[in-house]
C-alpha cells in the first residue's frame, strides 16, 4: 500500500516523476513509482539532509565479494548507504553479469534488500560502442555522428536501450510492486572519454540520444524511473546546458566531480565543487528539480579525513539530494580503486565522524 502522506507529498511536489513540471500535475493523475521515489528525496532535503551513496555497495569490497549482508560502507560505520548505485553496462548484449562480473539477477536482489530497507537505487550505464564493440572508453568510432542516417545503427542502439528499459520494468518488490529508481544514462558527457562524449557528438546529436532513450522507455511504460542528467566537472553554466535534454526528459540535475592528486587536489576540488554545484542547484530549483554529486570521490583515500575535511565543506549549505561516491575495488584486482574506508583504513574514523555529523543519510 503505498501511504497517502507519500502521496500527499508526490502530488503537492513541485519537482514530478518523469520530467513533469508542477503545472502538469493534477491530483487526479496516478502518482507513479518515481513521483514516490522523487517526494522522498525531496523530504529529505527539505529536512536538510542528504543521501550518500556508494557504487556496488554489497556486491564486494576491498577484501570480499558477494558475502551476504556484507558491505563496507556497514563495516565501518554499522549502516548501509541511503543510496546503492549500479551499472548495466553489458546488458545491451543480453550478458549474464555486467562489465565488472556483477550477475544483473544479483543487482536486481540487492537493488530490491535496498528498498525494503528503505533506501534508494540509482542506475548507470556504461554500454559497449555500438560500432566497434569496444567498450564505452572506444572513441575510436563515434557512433552518433551516424546514428540518424544508419538504420542498422540505430536499431542497434534501440535495442540495447529497450534492453536496459527492460531490466528496469523488472525490478519488483516482494509483493510484486514496481521499484523505483534513480536511472542516470549517457553521464559524463562534457568530457571526451566515453564514445557519446563531447568528443564524438555534436550537441544535437547527444540531445537527440536522450530523446530517443526516454521515448523507448515510454513506449514500454516504464513508470519507475527517475531521470539524471549528469555532465562532468569545469562547466559554464551555459555549457552545463547546451547539452541538456530538457525539463520534460529530466528530474535531477547531476554533476560528476572526482578529487585528483591527493592532498595537492584538496584546493582544486574544493573550487570545481564550489564553481558548478551551486549554479545546478539555483537551476534545479528554478525548474522545481532536484540536484546530487551524481558521482565523486578521493581515489584510495590518500587524504585520510576527506570526508570531514574536504567533501563535508565543499558541500556545505547545498540542497543536494544525493552524494555518491564510486566503488570499492577488490584488492587483488585494483588495490588503490576505493573510495569508502574499509576496515582498518586510517579513514575509518573520519567515514564514521562524517556519517555521524554531516546529514548523509545512512540505513540499518
Ligand atoms: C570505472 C572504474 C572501472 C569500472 C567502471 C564501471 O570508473 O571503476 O573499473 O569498470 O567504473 O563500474
């Protein structure tokens, strides 16, 4: 049953599931999955608080994989992230786990253990070059210069989005219920590195891959999903849109923003934080949308008290509805690629000290 506060809040809301504005909104419309997920990230900022997130979070850690329960973000401060994120990336070729070996009927298990327990999901992509097969770090083709003219391109491209709009409609709670969740395709676009990237797509073209994403999820009736836009760091904001697919396509206006060169980086990412973020939450607010540090985080943690000392100040006094840092590696596969401590790290105390202090949200 879903509660009529919620619903209360998702219809009074200014910020509606699926790219709808407020005057689009009428009471009489069926308030959908995302309309709950987004009244709730709302409440929460309104109460001056935020998600935290983590990639993978029980899938594995530094010195574990697939232990039930297990998490490192739980380890260390005895709570699980409000925010689990995950990535698709090989569904579009129907593959039985995704590209760092997580099996998708693990994600959808653990996407449906985060839910009941009341926190939130959030969705990323990193699908194959759908011309050279390499992967989403393949620039060496940009298959969007041809999308419009190459049939068998695009049908390409059709399916692999209908593909992933699938695996979304699926995720179901244990009564059968649709699960929503944040879906955050195409991100970190301003930067060249991925092949529907600055580098390999005019603006139009990028824009026109957005539309194209949301009319296939529509087509299926996708009803679950929450819509992030998520460029990467050093932008104008007239940069930040030209690239924008627009209010209707969007319901969170996202950054991705990493901190390089450890204690070096400390000044650098502070001002990227502080020249973009506020600009995307001034826009967000104006369009009655929500914003997130869609992506972050201190590689290896070589700044013990990041948490406290960096990221807590360079975040401070933003409305943000969620912060999400990247995954915790396998040591024996990338020994420095974590972003959350683990037990033992140094940080430990400054991860605890953060969660106790900063409005992050965590869940039992
Ligand atoms: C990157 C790294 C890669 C990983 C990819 C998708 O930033 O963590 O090792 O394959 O994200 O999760």
């Amino acid at each position: 049953m879903k509660s009529t506060l919620i619903i209360a809040a998702a219809v009074a809301l200014t910020a509606c599931g699926s790219g709808k504005t407020s005057t689009e909104t009428s009471t009489s419309e069926t308030v959908t999955p995302a309309d709950e997920l987004i009244a709730r990230m709302d409440s929460v900022v309104k109460s001056g608080q935020f998600y935290f997130g983590h990639h993978d979070d029980t899938a594995y850690g530094h010195t574990w994989r697939y232990v039930p329960g297990n998490s490192d973000v739980k380890a260390v401060t005895g709570k699980y992230p409000g925010l689990m994120n995950w990535d698709l990336g090989l569904i579009e070729v129907d593959s039985a786990r995704n590209l760092d070996g997580v099996p998708f009927e693990f994600i959808a298990a653990e996407i449906s253990a985060q839910n009941e327990r009341g926190g939130v999901n959030a969705i990323s992509w990193h699908p194959l070059n759908p011309q050279s097969r390499g992967n989403s770090w393949d620039v060496s083709t940009a298959p969007l210069h041809s999308l419009a003219t190459d049939s068998a391109l695009s049908d390409t491209i059709d399916l692999w989005i209908g593909r992933a709009a699938e695996f979304i409609a699926s995720l179901k709670d244990s009564e059968g219920r649709s699960i929503p969740v944040i879906f955050r395709p195409w991100h970190e676009n301003s930067g060249s590195w991925f092949w529907w990237g600055a580098g390999s797509s005019t603006p139009e073209e990028y824009i026109a891959l957005w539309h194209r994403t949301r009319e296939i999820f529509d087509s299926k009736g996708v009803d679950n999903v929450v819509w992030a836009y998520s460029p990467d760091k050093d932008l104008t904001r007239e940069q930040y849109f030209a690239t924008y697919p627009g209010d209707e396509y969007v319901d969170i206006l996202g950054t991705d923003i990493y901190h390089f060169d450890g204690e070096n980086g400390v000044g650098q990412y502070t001002d990227r934080v502080k020249a973009q973020m506020p600009f995307v939450v001034e826009e967000a607010q104006k369009r009655g949308k929500l914003a997130a540090l869609t992506e972050t985080g201190c590689e290896g943690l070589p700044v013990t008290d990041w948490y406290t000392r960096v990221l807590m100040p360079a975040i401070d006094g933003l409305p943000l509805a969620y912060v999400c840092v990247w995954r915790n590696a396998i040591e024996s596969e990338k020994p420095q690629h974590f972003y959350v401590p683990y037990p033992g790290h140094p940080s430990e105390n400054d991860f605890r000290k953060f969660a106790e202090t900063s409005g992050a949200v965590f869940i039992k």
